[in-house]
C-alpha cells in the first residue's frame, strides 16, 4: 500500500549501514582522526560488499 510494511532488501541495509559509516567517520575526523581512520575502514569494507551483490 504505502510501503510501510515492505523489508528492506540487503542491498538497501548495507546502502544505509555505509552512508552511516560516513557520517561517523566525517563527523569524528575533526575530533580524533585515529576512530574517524577506523570508520573509514568499516565503509570500505560494506562498500566490498556492496560490490559483490551487484555483479
């Protein structure tokens, strides 16, 4: 009806997990470069993951 009920698929969960990561790390990187590098790192690899669902 309004998609309110509609599951996320992975592809979408791992779309919103990244873009998260993002914001973390964008957000932490004036503030201790060390967890903002660490954030980084995580959104790289979803973004691999992401990678893997589209071929």
């Amino acid at each position: 009806m309004f998609g309110i009920f509609k599951k996320k698929s992975a592809k979408e969960k791992l779309q919103n997990k990244y873009e998260k990561l993002l914001k973390e790390a964008h957000s932490l990187s004036t503030v201790d470069r060390k967890k903002s590098d660490g954030k980084i790192v995580e959104a790289e690899e979803i973004m691999k993951q992401l990678e893997k669902l589209n071929v």
